[in-house]
C-alpha cells in the first residue's frame, strides 16, 4: 500500500507485481517488457503498462447456433491463456480480452455450424477444430491456449420438440416395415402403427393385434322353480 501510494505522488516508479509483466514505452515507443519488482521511469517521457501474464480464464457467453439439418443448439465455452509475448499483445490488438473473446465467438459458431444432430457430439473433434481457428490469433496477439472445452452443448425447446417427433416417426416407420414383412396388408399395418387397433408386443419383438376379449356368457332362463315333493 505505501508503494503504491508513493507510485502515484512521484510518478517516478512502477511496482510489477509476481504474475504480471509491464512493457516500457519511452516518447511514445514501445522499449523492453519487464518483469516484477520496481522500475523507475522519467516522468512524461517514459510510462509503463502492466498486464496479466499467468493463466487467464475467458467464459464465452451461451450462442445459439444452427446446425446443417437446421436443429438449434444453445453453447457455451471456456478458454484458458496466457499471455507469452507481452509486446504483440498490447500493441497488435487494441483491447486483448475483448478481441479474443469475438475471435473465439467466431471460431465456435463456425464449427457448429458445420455440425449435424449426430457429430454434434463428437466433441473432442469440434476443440480440435476450434484450436485448429484459434491458432493464427495466438500467433499473431501472442497468446497460448493451455485449454478449451465446451461447458454446455444442449437443444433448445423446439430443437428437443423435434427430435423427439423425429425419433417416433422412425419407430413407427420400423413397426409398419416390420407388420409388411408379417405378411400384413398396408392398411391393417397403418392402423396397427397409428393406433386404431391396441397392439401388443409378442414375444418376437413385433407388435400384434390383441386378441379380442372372450365374451361374457348371455344370462339363460331363469331356473324352474324346484318342486316341492311334499307339495301335492
């Protein structure tokens, strides 16, 4: 704190703390970067800026991307860097944090995008591909990405809605080829899979009409009334 204190009224140092790295300017150019400890400076002529330079981690907020078969999902990501060239970071990119984080938006969205319902999941393919994007921004802004992983790749409602119908037409469509390959006609194998008659599942795993149920005998006649043998 007295550092501190002492760095503002004199203007004379800089304090460069562990985990951090400052780059010298002298009348505007950019000089050598320093590490931590305390740097004097010339007042006016010199500055010095400090940046972060340990592990930093960037949340990529949720996106809502459309893949190929025209399914929505909602992602989200997290990326881990650190800053290794001190000099291209703040001279190459005006704000760091906030040009990564659009890069990275970029990346993600065009990765997704090439998806479908099925690779959606292959998902150590998909950050490979999103390093694979983020590689020349890393060069260029030097930066490293120590890790990059998706936290969340689910469906919207409506993409769930879909899928949903999508995997009961699919049954229905196996049930009815199934009936056809019984030797069942295609209207009795239409009703039976749209549910006009109740079906039920035999032991081969195919879907047959439940037998109807045994009538209830009709009442007969009433019973004649037993004679009374002593009745004369």
């Amino acid at each position: 704190m007295f550092l501190e204190t002492l760095q503002f009224f004199t203007g004379i140092f800089v304090v460069v703390y562990d985990g951090q790295h400052a780059l010298k300017f002298t009348l505007g150019r950019a000089q050598e970067v320093v590490g931590p400890g305390i740097h004097f400076k010339w007042p006016i002529v010199q500055r010095f800026r400090v940046e972060e330079t340990k592990d930093t981690t960037l949340d990529l907020e949720p996106q809502v991307i459309q893949l190929q078969d025209d399914l929505v999902y909602e992602v989200s990501a997290k990326l881990v860097y650190q800053i290794v060239d001190l000099r291209k970071a703040l001279i190459e990119v005006d704000d760091l944090v906030a040009g990564l984080r659009n890069r990275l938006t970029i990346a993600v969205q065009r990765v997704v995008r090439a998806r479908d319902r099925r690779s959606i999941l292959e998902l150590e393919a998909m950050v490979a591909a999103v390093e694979v994007e983020l590689k020349p921004v890393c060069e260029q802004w030097g930066i490293r990405v120590h890790e990059f992983g998706f936290s969340d790749i689910s469906p919207t409602p409506a993409t769930l809605e879909v899928t949903q119908l999508r995997l009961l037409a699919e049954e229905k469509l196996r049930l009815y080829t199934a009936f056809r390959g019984e030797g069942l006609g295609e209207e009795a194998s239409v009703a039976l899979v749209s549910g006009a008659v109740i079906a039920l599942r035999d032991p081969r795993g195919v879907s047959a009409p439940a037998a109807p149920p045994e009538a209830e005998p009709a009442p007969g006649p009433p019973d004649e009334l037993a004679l009374d043998p002593d009745a004369a």
